[in-house]
C-alpha cells in the first residue's frame, strides 16, 4: 500500500508529429503486436492510433520494442475478439516528435468518467435494478500562473484554434507517466482578484481512453 503527492510532476502537450506511418496488420494478443515494413520507431515512442478497432482508435500509446518491420503497443491488450475483431483493425500511427512544456500549473482537476448505469423494473417487481453502460465523457482542467511569454501559451492557442486533438503527457513525480489524447481549450484571459496571481486555464476534452504507464 502506498500513498503519492503530485507536488513535482510535470505537464506537457505535443508540439509536433512525424507524418503518418500505414500498418498492414495488427494482433489480437495480450500486448499488440503491429506490422509496418520500415517503421522507423523505436522502443520509448509516444504514437497516436488510427485503427478499424474503435477500442483503440485515436488512443496515445507508448511503443514497448520495435523490429523493422513490428512494434508492439505497450500495454495494449487486444485478445478479446469479440471487442477487437480479427483483421479490422488496420490503419495508421503518427509519432509525437516534440513537447511543449505547459508550466505554471497551480491546479488540475477533472470532471466526468462516472459509471452511467440503466434503470429497469420487471412488472411484477416493486424494486429496481441496475446494470453499467457507458462512463461519461472526461475532462480535465489545468490551471496556471499567467505568464504569456511561456512557449505553452502559443501551442494551446493553436490547439483550441485548429480543433484537433493533442497527446497530453503528464509526467508523475512518484514515478510513471499517464498520456492522454485531448481537445484542448484554451482560455488566456487572466484572472484579476486582487491578492490572488493572475491565472488562466486550459480544459481538455478527452476523446479516448489514456493509459497509465508505470515508468
């Protein structure tokens, strides 16, 4: 049993991605396993999915070993066929090849992810029941000491500009990195209350499910 702060962990949001690389195959395994003649990746690389698999598509993935030909997705467990059906899940990844550090964060916290559930009563019950469906959409929100010369004002404004999602890296001091995939918000507008730093927020719209990598 252990117990963390997050004090000392740090934020950043892709600034760059390599052009897109097709993959011809994809595994149904405890760890997929991904075929692309040539990839050029390398063990340690953030991507982005593209998949026929909507369990997988537009999730950030870290890339666990790589051959010339193969790479396989760290953590990534596709053996149910039922969810991941054999051969439709083709498609692309792009590498994050830069980060903009997003500093100054004296807040973050989210919203959504609650188990949604369906109410039901046979008719000749008095009781209800209930059983999960989907969790509600999540978001997170990241608060920060004004400061518009940092190099994170221009990339989050470009992010809420162009409207197309970002990996979000958040690097854990306890060890451990969690990755995102994100639209992001941003609001540079400061706020103004008198004895209290002027702070500006930026809200991400997540629109896969992340990953939490233990180091």
């Amino acid at each position: 049993m252990s117990v963390f702060l997050p004090n000392g962990s740090t934020v950043a949001i892709a600034g760059s991605y390599d052009t897109a690389i097709d993959f011809t195959a994809i595994t149904n395994a405890a760890e997929a396993v991904v075929s692309a003649v040539a990839h050029g990746l390398t063990a340690g690389d953030f991507i982005e999915v593209t998949s026929g698999w909507a369990r997988l598509t537009n999730r950030v993935v870290r890339v666990k070993s790589a051959l010339t030909d193969s790479f396989v997705l760290e953590s990534v467990n596709t053996v149910n066929e039922a969810r991941f059906i054999a051969g439709a899940g083709v498609g692309s990844v792009r590498k994050v090849l830069s980060w903009t550090a997003v500093n100054q964060v004296t807040d973050s916290s989210k919203s959504g992810g609650e188990q949604q559930n369906a109410t039901y009563s046979f008719l000749e019950e008095d009781d209800e029941h209930q059983i999960p469906t989907s969790k509600s959409a999540l978001s997170f929100t990241l608060t920060m000491a004004d400061d518009p010369s940092l190099p994170h004002n221009a990339a989050l404004l470009e992010a809420d500009d162009d409207k197309i999602p970002r990996a979000v890296r958040v690097n854990l001091a306890s060890g451990g990195v969690i990755v995102y995939n994100a639209f992001a918000s941003f609001d540079n507008v400061p706020t103004m209350t008198k004895n209290n730093i002027m702070a500006v927020t930026a809200v991400f719209a997540v629109v896969a499910k992340f990953i939490r990598y233990a180091a």
